[in-house]
C-alpha cells in the first residue's frame, strides 16, 4: 500500500514540476529579451566605442583654409565622449581638445584651441570608420565660418 501512494505522489509530483515549467518558461524568455534590448536596444545608448585612436583626412571649404591628415585619441565613457585632435594641413590650428556626446550612432563634439571654442563637429559611425563634417566658428582667426568634411578608421 505504501508503494501505491509513493508512486501517485510521484506522479502528482512530476505533473506539478511540468506544470510550473510550462508556466516559468514564457517568463525565462520574456526575461532575456528585457536583458538584451537593456544592453543594446535601439534607445539613445550607443552600441559601439568610440574609444581609441582614429586616423583620417580632412578638407575645408574653401579650400584656402586647409586640408590634410588628422589623428583623434578619442575616450568615450556612457554617452560622454572626450579627447584630443592633432592635425596637419590647416594655415590656423594643429591642435584641439574635444569633448561631446553619442547618441545611437551619431557624436556631436566641440573642439577647443588656446582655450576657446574653435570649432564644432559631428558625424556618424559605421563599424570601424567615421565620417562627418565641420564647421569653423568666428573667433579672429583666417579660418573663420569655413566648413569641411572628414573620414577616418580606427587605427593604432
């Protein structure tokens, strides 16, 4: 008689837990696709880095204000995006500081000079280049209100 009971109540058993797995198996899944869009959806997060070093070229309308070969030591930290530009080719800057921010896959940055704000970029991000445009802003130097474009890679 004991073995009779042990087995219905093993049965009973066995439907409860499949019971309870039907149940939780919809949740487990529902669980893991709020995970996934949290860690990468398609809100205003980015999905990439802009951290590193990019190396790219650039060129100025009009053309009198320059062209040439630029290096971007960038660090990005959440939407935060941080760094330097080093760049040859331009008759009134070799230098900037930059900071800005990320948004999906776009950046916006202000680039700053001896202290003022010379410059303003932004641009998109496509795997491992990016491309944008620029524009001078007036402060007193012979590149004042020009404009341009660049492109860079991710380089070393």
């Amino acid at each position: 008689m004991r073995r009779a009971s042990l087995a219905v109540g093993d049965r009973l058993t066995a439907r409860g837990t499949e019971r309870l797995r039907r149940l939780t198996r919809p949740l487990f899944v529902i669980s893991l696709v709020l995970v996934a869009a949290a860690c990468g959806g398609s809100g205003g997060s980015p999905m990439f880095t802009l951290t590193g070093r990019w190396v790219g070229t650039w060129s100025a309308t009009p053309p009198a204000q320059g062209g040439g070969q630029f290096i971007a030591d960038l660090a990005q930290s959440g939407s935060s995006l941080s760094g330097s530009v080093q760049l040859s080719g331009s008759p009134c800057f070799t230098s900037f500081l930059a900071s800005g921010t990320v948004s999906g896959n776009s950046f916006v940055l202000t680039l700053v000079s001896g202290g003022i704000q010379r410059a303003s970029a932004s641009g998109t991000v496509s795997g491992n280049t990016i491309t944008g445009s620029f524009t001078t802003l007036y402060t007193g130097t012979p590149c004042d209100g020009g404009s341009g474009t660049f492109t860079a890679t991710r380089g070393s």
